[in-house]
C-alpha cells in the first residue's frame, strides 16, 4: 500500500509552484497525495520568512501536529523546506522534536531520497547546502493541481538586497533559466489544456536569456506569445525599475499579456526608499505609472507595501497615503515591517517605530485601499468583461468565479463545464474584493468586451 504525503504551503506563488515541484518528485517515487492530516505518513510545510507572521506559522502547526499525535497515537514525518528551513537550518530542530527533515530552498529536490535515508537512520536530517551555482529548476516531474493556470519560473535568487528583504540570503543569487527550457514548459501547460501561464521570478523583469543573449523579458513574452493554446500571459513580480519602454511597448502589443501589473513600491516616501534600497524614488515610480497608463489605459496596478519602516515619521507615512491615492491601485498588499534575520535592516536600524503605531497606520492604511477598490469595482457596474473560469464553488454546483485580463475577480451563475472557457459576463454588483454579474448569453463582439 502506498504511503501518502501532504504539502502545506505558506507564502509567495514561488513557493507554491516549489510544492508543486516537490509533490510531483514524491510521486515519483511512490507516494499518494493526502488532505487529512491523520491520513499522512508525510508532511511537508514548505515555508516562507518574508515576514514574521509566516515564520510563526510553522511552529503553530507544528503544534497542531504533535497535537493530533498525542490524540491518535500516529506521528507522520514531518519534512520543513522553503525559506525558514534555510535560514534556520538546524535550529528547526532544536525549536521543535517533531520535525524529521529540514531541507533548504536548493535542495527541494532531494526530498524523496532524504525521506528514505531519515526512515532508514531513524534520525533527523538537515540539508540547508547552497549550491548556488547549480540550476534548481529542473524537478522532474510537476504535480499541478490547476487545470486551468500553470506557474512557470524563469529568475530564481536576487541580487539587490533591499535592505528590509530576506530573499537573497534564503533564494540565493539571481540564476536565470535557458529560454528553451521554459518555452519547453509553456508548450507541456498548453499541450495539457492550460489557457494561462504566469511566469514567476524575485525579479522576474531582469530576465536576460543565457542561452540567447539577445532576448531579454521582453523578448521573452514575445517568445511565449506564440505558443499556441496559451491564451493569457502573466508575471510576477517585476522591479520599477526594470520596467523598460521596451517592456511597456511589449505589453502594450502582445494581446496575451494581461492588462495587470504588479508593481511593489514599498513606501510612498522618497526618504525611506532610499533607506530600503529600493533604488528608484517616489517621482520617478509616479512618473513610471504615468507612462504605463498613457501606453496601456486599461492596465490595472497591484502594489506591496510597508509601514513602520525604521525611521518612518508621520509625515512619511502620509507620503504613502497620498502615493496611493494617487496611482489608484486595483489591488495592495500591505504589511507591518518586521525586522529580518541577516539583512541590513536588522543589523543596521533600531526597529524604532512603536507597534501600536505600526498597528494604527496599517489600518489606515488598508481603510484607504478599501475604498478606493471599492470605488474602481463600482464604475465598472454595467460593464461586459472577459472572464477566465478558473473556480467552481464546492458549495454550490451553479457558481463560479475567475478573472479579468485586469485580474479582478468575477463571481456569476453558470455550469462546472465551463472551467478553463472564456465567458463574456455583465458586471450587476461590486464589493471591495471582487464583483459579480451574469453571463452573457449572445455572442459579444470583441469590441464590446472590456477589461477591468
């Protein structure tokens, strides 16, 4: 009887196409996948460091773990991998017995094997080696759940040590992936029925192809283009300022990339910026917003942001607000800084910023990008939109929900049959989060479909 495995990941959309990876190695080499956790002989908690609310995660489901033990009598081996595991390496171990395998972002690949040698030891085993210089992409098999969407890395690692970012000492130095190869991929997802890639990478807009020194991003999304059956293009997450006029014309020509942009600024003070290291200031990201709307005016902007930021003073706060108000994002995610094991802003800044004050200029902050999602959902009431089926309610067989080019989501009556279809839906309704309407059931002409 096969033994069944259960990933549980935490973090960025690299991490869940690194479970992915992972779940499509064990596989491989045997096992079953499982939801229930008193089903699993194997757990793997793939985790994420950016912030200290995701690293606590792990030890609180370690808990959860060692709690249904205690209950059942049954103790599954429980692998950590992902960016904690990294970072801490052994210390994993000494924070919690319960944990059998450590393994660090390089590494993920010999999961199987370290299953087999830690059963056969009957020991913990740690494997955090960096060998950087070694291309990690190349998994074997991946076990992809979405039938519909496909992740694709392209950049792994980061070279520009913000000074508030774990990335570079967890991912390692930025490696790019051969253009074959990940055209090669592109063409698997298509050829298994999937409409939509999304291309992923720390700084997915530095892509510079080693094999084809002439193709940098751009050229890349032109590559991707024209591969048959992908009928949507998406990336994440570029960097301000690598978004060349090159790349925007590309955007602006190439009618499978998506009219969304996911573009972090961090803070709205040009004083801070220049603390993070972030490298651009707060005109030259406005001025960047502006030439990508006159190029693109349906282009839909997402953002990351940060508050309490060592040093950070009301009136940098108010930076960010009025930023904000200013670019009129679709979309943000917003977080309270916590300072981060081994960068610059750990070593170099008192964490200065009380929490309560941290606290109240989130909610403030978050207040504002409420209502001004609210507002741009709300104008787009009466609109017919395109919509990419990706989700059927398990609730309810007759309801659905998927995105616009523009990413927003879109929540309507139809049948599971239309998973993966492209649907013409009128928007009746709008909420902060996402909007709701109905299909439409005519043909619509193209001209007629827009984006929001």
């Amino acid at each position: 009887m096969a033994k069944k495995y259960l990933i549980e990941t935490y973090g960025c959309q690299m991490n869940v196409h690194d479970s992915e990876r992972m779940a499509g190695l064990l596989e491989q080499a045997g096992f079953e996948a499982t939801d229930a956790d008193d089903d699993a002989d194997l757990v793997v908690i793939n985790t994420c460091s950016v912030r200290e609310r995701a690293e606590e995660q792990l030890y609180t489901r370690l808990g959860h773990i060692k709690g249904l033990a205690g209950r059942t009598g049954r103790a599954p081996m429980v692998a950590v991998t992902g960016c904690v595991a990294q970072q801490e390496g052994a210390q994993v171990l000494a924070k919690s017995k319960l944990v059998d395998i450590v393994i660090g972002t390089q590494r993920v690949k010999m999961l199987p094997v370290l299953v087999a040698q830690a059963e056969a030891a009957s020991q913990p085993l740690v494997d955090v080696a960096t060998p950087y210089d070694e291309p990690t992409f190349p998994l074997g098999l991946t076990r992809r759940d979405d039938p519909v969407k496909g992740f694709v890395t392209i950049v792994e690692g980061c070279n520009d040590y913000c000074s508030y970012c774990v990335v570079p000492y967890t991912r390692g130095h930025e490696r790019m992936r051969a253009k074959a190869e990940i055209i090669r991929e592109v063409e698997e997802l298509a050829a298994s029925g999937r409409r939509e890639v999304q291309l992923l990478g720390q700084i997915v807009n530095h892509y510079q192809a080693p094999d084809d020194p002439a193709c940098d991003f751009a050229g890349l999304l032109e590559a991707v283009q024209e591969v048959r059956g992908i009928e949507r293009i998406r990336f994440a997450s570029p960097h301000p300022r690598h978004c060349s006029d090159r790349l925007i014309a590309a955007m602006r020509d190439l009618s499978k990339v998506c009219r969304h942009l996911h573009l972090p600024v961090q803070s709205g003070s040009t004083r801070i910026l220049k603390a993070m290291r972030r490298r651009h200031t707060r005109e030259e990201y406005l001025t960047l917003v502006e030439k990508l709307k006159t190029a693109l005016p349906d282009l839909q902007l997402s953002t990351d942001m940060i508050v309490g930021f060592p040093g950070e003073t009301d009136d940098d706060f108010r930076e960010t607000l009025s930023l904000t108000e200013a670019v009129g994002y679709h979309s943000m995610f917003s977080f309270k800084y916590s300072p981060r094991p081994n960068t610059l802003a750990a070593q170099r800044m008192p964490d200065d910023v009380p929490e309560a004050e941290k606290t109240r200029r989130i909610v403030e902050l978050q207040a504002l990008q409420k209502g001004i999602q609210a507002s741009l959902h709300e104008a787009s009431i009466g609109r017919t939109v395109e919509v990419l089926v990706d989700t059927t309610s398990k609730r309810r067989a007759w309801e659905l929900a998927g995105r616009t080019s523009g990413n927003t989501v879109v929540n309507f009556p139809g049948e599971s049959s239309w998973l993966g279809r492209f649907v013409p839906v009128r928007i009746e309704r709008a909420g902060a989060f996402g909007v709701w309407g109905q299909p439409v059931q005519a043909a619509t002409p193209a001209t007629e479909v827009t984006t929001c």
